[in-house]
C-alpha cells in the first residue's frame, strides 16, 4: 500500500483549487458615473446583457455605475494601470488628447442623423487613433447627448444672460473655455458632487443632457431649464491596459456588442429626451428655447481657437460639416 505525506496531498488540493479557479468566469468590470436611469446605466447594462448572453460559461461583464468606482478621471487611470476593464467617458477625453474637444465646439452636430455619420467617418478614425495613442482601445460610440443649461438665477436667452451665473461643467478646458466667453463663472466638478453644491448655492446651474440632469435629480434643486442644444456630447466605451489580456474570443464579442448597441444609444437618448422634457415641465420647472443665432454667432472665437490651437483642428471641423445633411 502506498501512503502519500500530508504536505504531498495539501499540495496537491492546492494545485486542484488553483486549477478549478482559473477556469472560472473571468470578470470583465465596466464602471461609469451615470446615476440610476441614466442612458450610461441603459446602455452599459444592456451591453453587459447581450455580451453575457454570448460570453457565458468563458466571462462575465459586471456593471457599476454611479460613480461607485470613482469618477471619469479616476477611472480612466484605473483604466491604463489595468485595474478596470472598460468604463464610459464623455467630456473627459478632451483632457485625454485634444483632438476630442472637437465635441467641444458649440453646435457642431445638428442632429443624430449626422451624428451617425460624424461617429462612423471621424470618431471611428483619427480620434480611434488619438485614444490609442493614449493607451485606449475604442470599442464604440454611444451617446451622452444634447446638453441643456439649468440655473436657479433667470431664464436664459442669450449669452449674456449667463453673466456671473456660477455654472458647474464636466473636466475639459474648452468647455470652461466656452462659458466664460459668454460671461458665466464655469467651474469643473464631478458628477456625484454635483446636488449638493446645487442645493446648498455653492454653484447656481449645471449644463448636462436632459437624462443626466434627471437621473441626477437636479430638477429638484434647480428652477429653469433653457434648451440651448449648445453641445452634443459622445459616450466613448473604452478599454486599457488589461484588454490585450483578454482572449480574442471575448474581444470579439465585446467589439461587436459595443458596435451593435450605438444605433441603439442614440434611439434611446431621443426617446428620453422627449419624455424628459414633459416630465420635467409637469415637475415645475420653467421652460425656454435660447436664441440659437445668438450663441452660433458668440461662439466663432471657440471656433478660431480651436482650430489655431489644436493639431489638425481644423480638418476635423471641415470634415464633420462636410458630413452635415444636404
């Protein structure tokens, strides 16, 4: 009869567990700061549903969102140390590499229509590219949105009318850029900080799409909404430094998930944009269409900026209106 040593056995469990456990699912962990019914949590859920479907038995997307894993700055440096798989940033890849501040430019994008085009021709090109140089892999393009203005001063109209208003906006220097040429005190904050300067007066106003300022409850702490359509701002779902790690089979699925679901974002931003708005009238909250002409003509300096200031600036430009429908 054979007997083994106890070392000898334990070693071997141990090898057995190690073995069972690395054959387990892989988690793929994909953060966002959208708050609950946010288009962030829409589409990143519904992203980890069909990819899940497709990835069962070999890894598993996990979703957190509402900034339980940081903010966009943060995460996007969990994102190149390897520490988070794929997260969703917006604004914050104009501080990343400035050719994205072209999303920064006032009433670049007329409509989705166009935005399909933009995000197919430009955003699947030289800004792909852009992010690769910094260490990001693009798998899509969702959508962020619109961005409205909301303020417990006055009503605005035109620029001018945001004089002095202490005004909350994303990271992004074109985008304080911007406001403070039409005379607002911009100020950069992260999102989860946000209802609570709002609610106590330290900032007066937010510019966000309708869905964020929503699922934000912000209504709740603010009195007008001006639908100024200033900016649209892309959803960039992205991947790091652990991406090459996966196995081909589980970037592929990611990928084609990614690009399946951007004609999907931009059906669900319209739709909840024409929701919100009614929602958000019937909430009490005072109602006003800008003076569109007032703030395109207040906005040729951040045109002439950008294209002076920015490597291949104005290429970019010309080649998103160039896509504008006839």
């Amino acid at each position: 009869m054979t007997f083994f040593k106890p070392a000898i056995v334990a070693a071997a469990i141990s090898l057995g567990l190690g073995a069972l456990g690395a054959s387990a699912n892989t988690e793929i962990r994909l953060g966002h700061v959208g708050g609950p019914g946010s288009l962030f949590e829409i589409t990143a859920n519904r992203f980890a549903e069909l990819a899940n479907e497709r990835l069962e038995g070999v890894a598993e997307v996990s979703v957190y969102g509402n900034s339980q894993l940081g903010g966009d700055e943060s995460m996007l440096r969990r994102l190149r140390l390897g520490s988070l798989d794929l997260t969703i940033p917006s604004t914050v890849m104009s501080s990343e590499n400035e050719q994205f501040a072209l999303f920064e430019m006032p009433y670049l994008i007329e409509d989705r229509e166009h935005m399909k085009r933009v995000r197919d021709e430009v955003v699947h090109g030289p800004l792909a590219d852009a992010a690769e140089a910094r260490g990001f892999h693009l798998l899509g393009v969702w959508e962020n949105g619109f961005r409205q203005i909301t303020n417990n001063v006055r009503p605005i109209n035109v620029p001018q009318d945001l004089e002095g208003i202490k005004l909350r906006t994303p990271s992004g220097v074109w985008r304080i850029e911007m406001f403070r040429s039409y005379g607002a005190a911009p100020s950069p904050m992260s999102l989860s900080e946000v209802f609570v300067a709002l609610q106590t007066g330290a900032m007066d106003g937010q510019e966000n799409p309708l869905i964020q300022t929503y699922s934000s409850r912000f209504q709740e702490v603010q009195e007008y909404l001006s639908m100024s359509n200033h900016v649209y701002t892309p959803a960039y779902l992205v991947a790091g430094a652990s991406w090459n790690r996966l196995p081909d089979e589980v970037r592929t699925v990611l990928e084609e998930v990614a690009l399946e679901l951007e004609d999907f974002a931009l059906e669900e931003g319209a739709r909840l944009d024409d929701e919100l708005l009614a929602r958000m009238e019937e909430e009490g909250m005072t109602v006003n269409e800008v003076d569109f002409q007032a703030f395109s003509d207040a906005s040729q300096p951040i045109y002439e900026k950008f294209a002076s200031e920015v490597d291949g600036g104005q290429a970019l430009i010309d080649q998103v209106n160039a896509l504008r429908g006839e």
